[in-house]
C-alpha cells in the first residue's frame, strides 16, 4: 500500500464535500509556530533563571555544602530538561506544507512519542531534582528561623510545588495532547478518505 500519496492535487480532484485542506495546513502551521515559540520561551526563562541561581550563589556566598548542593541541583534540573527539550526543536522546525500525508502523521507521531516522553519521564526527572534542591537550598536560610517560620517556609514551598504537579501539570498535559490528536486524527480522516477513492 503507497502511503506516499500526494493528497493536495487528489484532493483537488474531488468533487464530493470535504474538510477544508487549506485550513488543516493552517491549523498545523499554527501548532508548529506555537510550538516553536514556547521551545524558544522555555530556553530564554531557564536559561535566565539558571543564571539568576548562579549570580545569588555568588552575591550571597552560601556557607553550608547542602545551600551549594541545592543550587547545583537545581541548575542542573533545568540544563537536563531544556537538552531534552530542544530536541523537540527540530522536529517541528522540519513540518512544512511541502511533505506528503504520511510524511505529515509521521512527523505528528514522532512529535507524540517525544511530547509523552517529556511529560513523563522528564518532567517527573525535572521535578524530583528541583524539589530536592530546593529543600537543600532553603535548609541554610531555615536554620536562621524560628521553628514554626521554618516549618511555614517549607510548607509553603511544598504546597506550591504540589499545585504546579497536581494541577497546573496535568492541565497543560490534556491540553497539549487535545491539540495534537485533533490534528493527528484529522489527518488520519483524511488519509483513509485518500486510500477509498
């Protein structure tokens, strides 16, 4: 069975109703754009954070190993995550209107694969290791504290690193996978719409 169908000059050649070809592309060029957009975003806010973390350790001159420990970490949280990240970069940046339908869904399911492998493995390594070396980070400056100031500080942090991966996490995970099975789905429509003519 040929999956390399040119499905745009068939298309044209139907004469029974069908979706608006024109508008998928647009909807797949718009997906591909926001997602380049959020990969440059996500290396400009991590990038500037790791270095907003460095230039702290160095104002501050933390004294404790576990205060060092915990910066370490973390930057090295977000280093992991945007090389795995960026990947995704080239992925997108090769969708373009000139590939054929099959080319077109493997690229929607190579995107699948990597976006379910950052959701999960990574995001669960990206969080493990920046919730580690937050609570090494502020163990210094808790010691400094009153007992129940201490024990808020932490309590406070948890709680918000709980409301990012109870609920802002698995928001963004439904959304992003909503986007990218409607067009996957879409063009599956109309590859079998291809394959009876």
């Amino acid at each position: 069975m040929d999956t390399n169908i040119d499905f745009k000059n068939i298309w044209k050649q139907q004469t029974s109703k069908k979706p608006d070809l024109e508008d998928l592309l647009g909807k797949l060029k718009k997906f591909k754009n926001e997602n380049l957009r959020k990969i440059i975003i996500m290396n400009v806010l991590l990038i500037a954070t790791s270095l907003g973390i460095a230039f702290i350790w160095y104002q501050f001159q933390p004294q404790l190993m576990t205060t060092k420990a915990g910066i370490i970490l973390v930057i090295l949280a977000m280093v992991i995550f945007l090389l795995a990240y960026n990947k995704m970069f080239m992925v997108f940046y090769t969708l373009d209107h000139t590939q054929s339908n099959s080319q077109y869904l493997q690229s929607l399911y190579t995107v699948k694969n990597k976006q379910k492998f950052m959701q999960t493995t990574m995001l669960n390594l990206y969080f493990m290791m920046l919730f580690l070396g937050i609570c090494l980070y502020m163990y210094e400056y808790t010691l400094q504290m009153t007992s129940s100031s201490a024990v808020f500080a932490y309590i406070l942090t948890l709680a918000w690193i709980g409301f990012n991966w109870f609920y802002i996490r698995p928001k963004t995970i439904r959304k992003q996978e909503a986007k990218l099975n409607g067009l996957i789905n879409k063009f599956e429509e109309i590859n079998n719409q291809l394959q009876d003519l």
